[in-house]
C-alpha cells in the first residue's frame, strides 16, 4: 500500500497524519506545544521545542501504523504562518525564540511604515496590509533587538525562515533552507505576481537577503528527509502555510470556492483563480498554494481569536475542565441571552483591523449565567466568521462575480454542531464539512502526492473529495440580519477610542 506522511505544525501542537492514497487517515499523532508570553501582546514558541515534537510525531504516527518509513511515497508540510525563525547557518541554533503569528511587538514599527506612506506600495507588490501579524517586522525585531544579528545577517551567517523553512533545514540536516509560495507570501517581502523576493521592500525594512530561503512552486522536490530521522531517505514533495493548505485539501482548485478553517483563529479563503483580486472591505489578498510555477491567488480573511476563545472559557475562565465540554454548556441555554463576546485579546484581525481593541462582554444582566457567557463565546467564532464572508460577497459583487453558494469548513471546532448550524444560519447558505477534517495536513499530503506522480491532477483530487455532513439554513434572514447588527456594535465597544 501507498503511504504520504503530512506533517501539520500547528500554533498550539505539532501532528504527524499517515494517509493512503485515497485521502484517508491511516494513523495520527499529536503533542501540544506550549507558548509563552513574556510580555502583554507578545507570544513566543521555542523552536526547538518546534522541531523536537514535530519529529516525534512523525516517529510514533509510523511506529502506530506499523509500517517502515521506506513504505512513505512522499512527505508533505503544513504550518502555522508568519511565524518568524532566526538560526545560525553553521550550528542550526536559534539566535532567539520564535515570534509567532498572534505577536504584536512590531506594531511601532507597522505604524512607522504607514505613517511614512509605504501602505500602497506594499499592498500593491504583496497583497497585504501593513500589520504586525506578518513575517516583516518580526523578522527586523530580531535584527535591530539581538546584539550583533544584523552585522551577523549581513555577513550571510544567519538563516530566517518561517516554519516550514525551519522544519525543513532540520529535517535535511540543513542540506535545504527553502520554502514555498503560500509561505513567502505571507511575510510582506514577497512580490506574489513575479513569486520571487521584493529587493525595494528588502531595503525599505533592512533585512538583508541573505538571510532569506529560496522559494519553489508547494508541489516541488524541496528536499529528503535524512535517513538518520525516519528510517530512510524520505522526499519532501508538497509544503503549504496552513490556510492555503486546507484550501487545497477542501478541493478548492477554482475562482469562488471557498473554505473556512476553525482553529487558534479562524482563517477563510476564497480562490480567485489566477486573477489577484484586490479587496475593498478589509480583506487581503495572498497566494495560493501553487502546483506549478504560474501564480494562483486568494482573497483572505484572518480571526485572531477563533477556538481559542474555548480555552480562555477552559484555562481562564475555569467555566469547563476540556474544550469537550463547551458544546454541552452552551446547549443548556437557548441562545446567549443578549450576552456579546467581542474575543479581541490581541486585536481584531479582518476585516475590522483594530490592533488595539481589546476583549468585551456586553449585554449582561443578573440572569445572565456561564452558560449564556459559554454560548456567547461560540456564537463569537461565527460572527466574526460571517463577517469575513460578507466583506468576501461584497468584494465579489463590486468585481461582477457570483456570489459564494457554499462554505466548506474544516479545522478543531468544525465538529462542533451547535456552531456549525449557528453559522450556516448567520450566513444564509450551505455549510458542508467534508468527511476528512483534517484537510490542513491532507493538502500537504496531495500536494506532495502530485509532485511525486501519485496523483495524475487535481481533477483527481476533486472525485475524492466527500461531505460528511451539510447544515442549511433555518433562521429567517431578517433575523440573522439583526444578529450581525448587534455583533457590529459590540465590535464597536471593543474598539478603545
């Protein structure tokens, strides 16, 4: 039998997923990886801790499925994104931890950019708004706060690279510091319609381009896991960010398709094909994954809070002892009562953009229970998602497109019926949760089964493709509209004037 082994380095654990041919889980493994936050807005992974558990699991998914690593046809890697990396080229040691995705320390410096003008021309070239969420300003924190990095940096000494590029340096005993399109665009360096480094945004940040990995198609030879790892010299074939990996995996191949992912935060994206659509309301555009050398794009929409609002009600709270438990809590009670949870711990993301929103509760009374505040947090994943998809129509219906007709999701809070109803009703249309859920690292899995021949297109990919489950709409629409209205005003008591 044929094995792909995706690896899925996540925000919050690393996973190892063994599948065969036809897309099924074969076997899976998981350790979670713990963040730490040394200062307010500021949030850190150790990179080796990155790498360690990712590699156990890679292990203990093969020695589970019982199968020697020479029966893997192909690896694939999916990751969280703009996670920034800064190592030694000669030793492989990290200079600092990783600053991951949700940090904000760059913010000064993304106000310095836009207050200079440089707003436009960045949108332009990489389809990103200037933000502290990208890879940038991250990586020139490191240069300007390491003693001796940048003079480092420029004599070629150092290595950046998000957390594809880092698991693959390991992974081939630093035989490749590569990454792929999906992840290069996320960094706000990378010119999406040219797919190579911006040598003008370069020299506007200071990062020397010596640090930066080469940049290859997601389906591609990127390199072979060293035999010492696995058991045997495996190929790396298919490396996807996350989002563009599940947009992938959902078999979301054409301009219109869209898919949202429910994790840490919650992440949709709409394919527009091969047309970099610009968006109007609050949305950017980035590339999608890519099987061969000609640039596909996507419009996206990014929530900073998403699932991880249930382990605020679980670790901050104290209002549940497991995430399993949030679904039964907010059953017991109608609706949230009135109850808004603005989950803006770390700003709002699209397509608000308010870095310094902070989190709210609004609408409590003295009936108001832990089970109304529990249903609240889950009915605050969906808002803030219906918000993304709105922005979407309304940036489709400005370029004379069709409107979206369904959402596929995927991701950990997918499974969660209650909010998946609650979501199809938000939004007025079919939402359809695939068989596979794990369609992050299955994308990563295709996408190195086509570069290897596994696969003959993505015509194939498409008939394996199956919906477990479809929830439709049962809200009146006028109702729904209502609903958005007061989300909107929450939002607006979460923004400090």
């Amino acid at each position: 039998m044929t094995y792909l082994l995706a690896l899925d380095q996540g925000t919050s654990s690393s996973r190892s997923i063994l599948f065969n041919a036809r897309g099924h889980i074969v076997t899976m493994a998981q350790q979670e990886l713990p963040q730490s936050y040394p200062r307010p807005g500021w949030v850190e992974h150790d990179p080796q801790l990155i790498w360690q558990t990712q590699l156990a699991t890679a292990r203990q998914a093969l020695k589970q499925a019982g199968i020697a690593a020479s029966a893997v046809r192909a690896v694939g890697i999916t990751n969280q994104r703009e996670t920034t990396v800064l190592w030694h080229r000669a030793t492989g040691k990290p200079l600092h931890h990783a600053i991951v995705w949700q940090d904000r320390r760059a913010e000064p410096a993304c106000a310095a950019l836009r207050e200079a003008g440089h707003e436009e021309a960045i949108l332009r070239k990489t389809g990103l708004r200037i933000d502290a969420y990208f890879s940038a300003t991250k990586l020139q924190w490191l240069l300007n706060h390491i003693p001796g990095a940048r003079a480092q940096a420029e004599r070629g000494e150092l290595a950046f690279g998000t957390v594809d590029s880092w698991l693959m340096w390991n992974l081939t005993r630093g035989a490749a510091h590569v990454t792929d399109v999906s992840n290069a665009a996320r960094t706000m360096l990378f010119d999406v319609h040219r797919n190579r480094w911006d040598e003008e945004l370069l020299d506007l940040l200071g990062i020397p381009s010596a640090l930066l990995p080469r940049v290859q198609p997601s389906a591609s030879a990127f390199g072979v896991v060293h035999a010492d790892w696995l058991g045997a010299e495996l190929p790396i074939g298919g490396v996807a960010g996350d989002q563009q990996s599940a947009l992938f995996g959902q078999a979301c191949f054409s301009g219109g398709m869209t898919k949202n992912t429910y994790g840490t935060g919650c992440f949709m994206l709409m394919h527009t094909g091969g047309d970099f659509q610009r968006s109007a309301n609050g949305l950017v555009t980035t590339s999608a994954a890519q099987a061969t050398e000609a640039p596909q794009f996507a419009l996206e929409g990014s929530v900073f809070v998403g699932g991880a609002v249930v382990q605020w009600l679980r670790d901050g709270l104290k209002a549940i002892s497991s995430s399993d438990e949030v679904q039964h809590l907010a059953e017991t009670v109608p609706d949230a009562g009135g109850v808004m949870l603005v989950p803006a711990f770390t700003g709002l993301g699209a397509p608000y953009w308010q870095p310094d929103a902070r989190g709210t509760i609004t609408g409590i009374t003295r009936g108001t229970s832990i089970a109304h505040i529990a249903r609240a947090a889950l009915d605050s994943i969906a808002y803030q998602s219906a918000a993304l998809l709105l922005a979407m129509g309304r940036d489709v219906q400005d370029a004379g497109g069709v409107p979206v007709a369904e959402l596929r999701v995927d991701g950990g809070a997918c499974v969660n019926d209650l909010l998946m109803q609650f979501q199809a009703d938000l939004l007025g249309i079919p939402v359809l949760r695939p068989a596979v859920v794990e369609t992050t690292a299955l994308g990563a899995a295709w996408l190195a089964g086509l570069s290897c021949g596994l696969y003959a297109g993505t015509d194939e990919l498409q008939s394996l493709w199956q919906a477990e489950r479809q929830f439709f709409p049962t809200m009146a629409p006028e109702r729904a509209a209502e609903l958005m209205q007061a989300w909107e005003h929450a939002v607006r008591q979460a923004v400090v004037a």
